[in-house]
C-alpha cells in the first residue's frame, strides 16, 4: 500500500485502494488467509476457501469512490474508472478492446465449491461467474477461438477447456499444475489452443487437471497428478498431454476432483486417481486398501455401460438396460441408496424407471427417464442442510418440469433443458450461477429468462 494506492506485483500499476483487479494488467489484487488453514484466497468475495473448503466471512462489496469529473463509467459494471485504465478495477472488464478479458471464466481464482455454468448454442452464454452476473451474457469466445465454432466446454476449479467443431482444444485459466496443458506454469486469460493433440471428440476437466478423449478412442490427460488422477503409472504431472495407456477404445470419459472415469466401446468402465471413498468403484478383494490407482482399474460388477459421470467424490455408471449404478461418497446421500453409508463398489440406485441420461454434482445427483421426467437425489447445497436446501436419500422426481431433454448438475446447483428450447435452473444460487438475476437460492426449478431456442446445457464445476 503506497499513499493510499495498490502497487500491482506483476505490471507495477499503482491502483485504488479497494480495487479488485489492476487497471493495468486485470490482475487479481486482493488476497487474504483462511482463517481454517492459512492458504491464500485470491478474491474477497469468495464464500469458501479454495484449499480447504472452509466457509469464509463474506465481506462487503468493494465500493468504489467518487471518480474525477474526467472519470468514465465501466460499461459492464459501471464503476468510475481513469480513462487510461486498460482494465476495470471493479470486474476486470478490457476497456480498450470493448470486451471482456476473460471470455468465460474470466474471475480469479475460485472456492472448488463454486458452481458455474454456460449453455451452448450458437453462441456461448456465461452465467454466475466472476463479478457476480446475475442473467444470461453474450461472449467473445467464438471470435478468440479463431472463428471456430465451439462444440463442448468443460471446467475444472479454476480452469476451462473448449473443444472446437474441428477438434481442437483450448484452454484458459490458472495453470499452477499444468492443467492448461501448454508446456509450462504460466496462467492464460484468453483461450490458448493446447498442442501435442489428436483431432478430438469430448473434454474432461477435475480440480487441476484435464482430460481428452480423441476420434481415434484413446484417452490423453495433464494437469496435477498428486493422486495418480493421470493414470500414467505415477504421481508426477504433466505439464502437455500424454496418452493413458492401459484402455481399449474410449467413447466417454468423465473427471472428478481427483478422479478420472473412462468408458470404452465394450461398455466397460475403467477408474483411477483418488479413492479414499471409494470412488473408483474397485473395492473388494485385494483392491480393498487401495487408496490411490496411479494406473487405469477395470470396475466391476456392472453389465453393459452407455454413460458415466463422476461428482466430487463419487461417480455413476447408466446401463443400456437403463439403470444407474452409484458408488463413492455418500455422507449426504448423493449415491441414492437410502442411506449414507459409502459404497466401495457399484450399486444399483432403486425406485428409477427407464433413465436415458445421468448427471453428477458436487454432493447430488440428476437422472432422466425415458418419460421426459427429472429426479434428484443427495444435497443441493453447500454440503449442509440449510433453509435454503433439501436432502434426499432415494430419488425423488422434480416437480414444476416440462418435458426435459437434457441435464447438467453444478457443485451446487441443477439445469434442466426442455423440448421447447427452454432452460429451468434451481440450487445454490450465491454467486448468480442460475441466472435469475438475483443471488437468491432457488428450492424448486425455475425458468432462466432471455434464453430461447437452446440446444445443450453444460456446467463448469
């Protein structure tokens, strides 16, 4: 602090007190210590602590004060900015170039317990990230992406991937741990296309680190690999992708926050990475005290799987016979099973009918039926009951839906896609993530509006 200014430590701006990014390069400026375990938190307005999980106070807004009469009004936010600024002090905004530095996942770093979400369509909409945006916004991605149109997104903690329509992947974000895939440390605040890849079909992303499933079936991983989440035979990261060995054909595949699922085109799942609640499905026998799978595991105990998906700590399988098999952590009863006892191998989720898509939250689960019909299972919150959430130990159908033709569950929060292009959004809503234009929770569905006509739903964890 310098007569009232923040020296910037990367670009050497001075700035406002109170300021949350630097006019000068848009980095984050503020940080704190957890008071649970002293780790550092990148933004005041973060609810949980990024290492631990552990609830913050949440301080007020920062208030910014009375511009010169030369001042100009940010036009994203409003606040009063110096005309020389290149970035807005309050939410990062480029003021230059007119749009936002960060397209997508443009705030700094994030609790893991912080849900986010877009939808795709013709174009990317961004909903509750960053400086808290309450509704449904338009992006640049698509012209930052060379003009290629984008045809899956996914997100890890602090980190975003985008997988082209002609198979290319880029990535943006934090890159402590190489999950950006680009050869080094270094963060990226616009997308930057990963090399070393094969032309791809689905993306993946955990914590920090990051999956690719190419056309050709093979699965490639970076990023942190603490918990052999890499499946490359130890525990070291990477900093480019590297091809898992030990798989046959791969059709999907699906990242927890240590975790990594693979399916292969004989309808078999394959685990690896943490394991401590038995997310990886492999434990009986002489894989009861394995904690940690540096190497791709066959899971057994399921016939023939068309669909997997992976929550924090637990995971799902979807049958061609249209069951759904749960297994990992269930202290709040996200596996369904009518209890909270962990499951350490797949077990089939009761009182479903036919079910034609799964999905996984950080503590919940989402299954829907060939009927059109949505049902929920475990706790849509914050890891504990509140006013503001329900749980459920057995599925239990969500009323107040049209007919649904896609899911997608957040860290804390649902989406529901229906025939009619619309899109339904409920949960935790802290940070604007259901796009309702307020931070109120939301109990039961409700419809996100200045959307129309949507093809497809996705979450960032």
């Amino acid at each position: 602090m310098e007569g009232g200014l923040v020296r910037c430590s990367r670009c050497g701006v001075a700035n406002r007190a109170g300021a949350r990014f630097c006019t000068g390069c848009g980095q984050a400026l503020e940080v704190r210590a957890c008071p649970h375990c002293g780790g550092q938190v990148l933004e005041s307005v973060a609810r949980f602590c990024s290492h631990c999980g552990g609830r913050l106070e949440i301080p007020a807004a920062p208030v910014t004060p009375p511009g010169a009469p030369s001042d100009v009004a940010c036009p994203q936010c409003g606040s009063r900015v110096s005309p020389s600024a290149r970035f807005c002090q309050t939410c990062g905004r480029d003021l230059q170039a007119g749009v936002v530095k960060h397209p997508v996942a443009w705030a700094p770093p994030r609790s893991r317990r912080l849900g986010r979400w877009v939808v795709l369509g013709v174009l990317v909409v961004l909903v509750g990230v960053g400086g808290l945006l309450l509704g449904p916004l338009k992006t640049g991605v698509v012209s930052l992406l060379g003009g290629s149109k984008v045809e899956a997104i996914a997100a890890g903690r602090d980190h975003s991937l985008a997988l082209t329509k002609s198979g290319e992947v880029y990535a943006w974000g934090l890159n402590e741990s190489g999950q950006l895939g680009l050869g080094d440390k270094e963060d990226r605040f616009t997308p930057t296309k990963v090399p070393g890849l094969p032309r791809v079909k689905a993306i993946a992303a955990g914590l920090e680190h990051s999956l690719a499933l190419t056309e050709s079936g093979e699965v490639y991983a970076w990023g942190r690999n603490e918990y052999g989440e890499l499946g490359l035979g130890d525990t070291e990261k990477r900093l480019t992708p590297t091809k898992v060995p030990g798989l046959g054909r791969v059709t999907a595949i699906a990242a927890g926050e240590h975790h990594s699922l693979a399916l292969t085109e004989a309808g078999e799942v394959y685990a690896w990475g943490w394991n401590e609640y038995g997310q990886l499905g492999v434990g009986t026998g002489d894989y009861e005290e394995i904690e940690v799978a540096v190497r791709p595991m066959k899971v057994p105990g399921l016939g023939r799987v068309t669909a997997i998906a992976a929550g924090w700590f637990h995971s799902l399988a979807l049958t061609e016979a249209g069951e759904v098999y749960a297994w990992g952590w269930n202290e709040l009863g996200q596996l369904g099973l009518g209890d909270t006892e962990n499951r350490l191998t797949p077990t089939k989720v009761p009182e479903l009918g036919r079910v034609t898509a799964i999905a996984a939250g950080g503590a919940h689960c989402l299954a829907l039926t060939e009927a059109g019909e949505v049902y929920v299972w475990g706790v849509i919150g914050r890891g504990v009951r509140s006013r503001d959430s329900e749980q459920w130990l057995t599925p239990t159908k969500v009323p107040g839906l049209p007919r649904v033709k896609a899911i997608a569950a957040g860290g804390a929060h649902c989406l529901a896609l229906t025939e009619a292009g619309e899109v339904y959004t409920w949960g935790d809503n802290g940070n604007g993530q259901l796009g309702l234009r307020d931070t109120k929770n939301r109990l039961t569905p409700t419809k996100v509006p200045g959307l129309a006509g949507v093809k497809a739903i996705e979450k960032f964890e």
